[in-house]
C-alpha cells in the first residue's frame, strides 16, 4: 500500500511522521540546553534518517518527470551513503572515545570517495545501476567493519577502566541507532531484499534505541541539575559561613571602639552603603539623630569619613 499513487509504503510514511516529530521535539530540547552538543549532533542524524526515509521511499519513480533518471538513482540507491558518511563523526563526537579520532576526521572519506567514483562517474558512463549498487558497496563495507569493531573494542575499553554502566548504555545505544542502517545495501543490492521491508526494519530498531538513548539524556540532564543544585548550596553555605565571620568581626570592631548599640546598627548600615535618609526611614529615627550617631562614631573610631569608618571596621 502506497501514499498517493507514489512509491512511498505508507507505513514508512507514518514512520517519517514520527521522526518529524521526533526531530522537532530534538530541536527544542537542544534549545533549552545548547550546552548538550550530544543533542545537536543526535538531531543532525534524525534529519539525515528523515531524508534518506523520503528518498528511498519516492526514488526511482518513472511517474515523476521532473527529477532526472540519474537523479532520482542516486537519492533512492545511494544516499544512505551520506547518512553513513555521518556516522563516523557522529560516534566520535558523542561517545567521547580517543579511539575514535581518525574516524571522526577522515572516516567520512571511505564513504564519500567510492560514492563519487561509482554514481559520479562509471554510473553517468556506463548507466548500469545494478553493477552500480553492487560494487559501490565494497570499499564502504570493509571500512564499515573497521569501524565499528574499533567503536565496539573502545566501548568496551573504556567501560572495564570506567565501570560507568550509563555511559556504556548510551555508547551501545548510539552504536546500534546506526548500525542498522548502515547496513541496508547488503540487503538491498546484495540479498535483493525489499526496500520497504528493509527500511521499515530499520526505522523501527532506531526509534526503540532512540527512546533508550533519549531517556539516557534526560537522566543526564537531571543528574547534571541535582549536582548544579547541590553546588549552589554549598556555595550558599559557604558564603552564610564567611558572612558570619565578616559579621562577627565588624561587631567585635565594633565593641573595641566602645560603639553603642544603636551606634553598631547605623555603623553596619553605613557599611551596606546606605544613605542617612534612607537609615533614618529604616531604624524609625529623625536624620538629624543619625548624623549625631554618625559623629560620635567617628569620634570613637577615630576617623574622618565614611570611607575611613569602613575600613576601620572591616579591617
């Protein structure tokens, strides 16, 4: 059953739907906290996943006449290959593994450059897609096993010197969000599978593995808040300490100039930088009291202004 008289399956229709969606909701959680780079390089994949579903699902299409035969080849048979091409620098940037350095560098090439030479070039001189969709796989395929044996050792690795069993879980689950398709040509130009059965399979082991992934996200993000929270509240703790400290010195200073009670109240509200006016208003006395008190203190401290009763009393 397809959408509209296209070859569109309209169960990989509802599948792209819901990746829409997906992406969107990707795209306001990346917003909310743009710190999280794994997010952003998540919603790169989900869009390319998108875009590879509407190709492959449309293309070849002989009905439609406003994309080139050439064309319409390429984006159904062979931009997998562009989604797979992200693959190597997505694993590099969001497992966080040394390993992965090259890869996430230079891997993209081992995809890229056979994709050139086969649709490129042969594909455009000899117009063989089946010899095309056959061959191009080859160089992609041995990398792919390089690859992925290097990202699963280095999961592993890094696990046993870790022992960190959420970040093992997420690296798994970003393995195999990709693995499945990455594979699909096997299936495809290989086995002769359809490319429906194919895709359909795919997308439905991606979207479990991103509910898993996403779920480790947000325990990542809730965890990060708890210890942000925790922190302030020892800084809090800490500043409450020191403020006492302060306090307890500017009172004992305060008491080693003989200072009354209400001397010590205006001297504190001097050293918050408050106006007569505005310590007259607060302490319910005339502003012409305060300038008295004002007077007397500086007489006992033995200074000349307000700058200098500070310091005298802070030190």
């Amino acid at each position: 059953m397809t959408l509209f008289d296209t070859n569109m399956p309209l169960i990989i229709f509802f599948i792209i739907i819901i990746e829409v969606a997906l992406l969107f909701q990707q795209w306001i959680g990346y917003l909310t906290r743009k710190h999280e780079h794994k997010r952003l390089y998540h919603l790169y994949l989900v869009l390319l996943l998108i875009l590879y579903n509407i190709f492959e699902g449309f293309f070849p299409d002989h009905r439609i006449t406003f994309v080139p035969e050439k064309w319409q080849n390429f984006l159904g048979y062979a931009f997998g290959y562009v989604f797979c091409a992200y693959c190597p620098v997505y694993f590099y940037k969001t497992m966080g593994l040394k390993t992965l350095k090259f890869h996430g560098s230079y891997g993209f090439l081992f995809i890229i450059i056979p994709l050139i030479v086969f649709y490129g070039v042969l594909y455009p001189v000899n117009n063989d897609i089946s010899f095309t969709r056959k061959y191009v796989y080859i160089i992609p395929v041995l990398y792919a096993i390089v690859l992925f044996s290097t990202a699963i050792k280095g999961i592993y690795k890094k696990y046993k010197h870790d022992k960190e069993q959420e970040l093992l879980i997420e690296r798994l689950c970003i393995f195999f969000a990709v693995f499945p398709v990455s594979i699909t040509p096997v299936f495809g130009a290989w086995l002769g599978i359809d490319k429906w059965i194919i895709t359909f399979g795919c997308n439905i082991g991606f979207l479990v593995v991103n509910m898993v992934l996403m779920r480790q996200f947000v325990r990542q993000s809730k965890s990060e808040q708890a210890r942000l929270a925790e922190m302030r509240r020892e800084i809090e703790s800490i500043n409450a300490a020191a403020k006492k400290d302060v306090l307890a010195n500017f009172i004992e200073k305060c008491s080693f100039y003989n200072l009354t009670t209400r001397e010590t109240e205006i001297a504190e509200l001097i050293a918050e930088g408050m106006k007569y006016k505005d310590i007259a208003e607060k302490l319910f006395i005339s502003e012409r009291t305060v300038a008295k008190h004002v007077q007397n203190i500086f007489l006992k401290a033995g200074v000349e202004n307000k700058t200098m009763l500070i310091k005298a009393l802070k030190a």
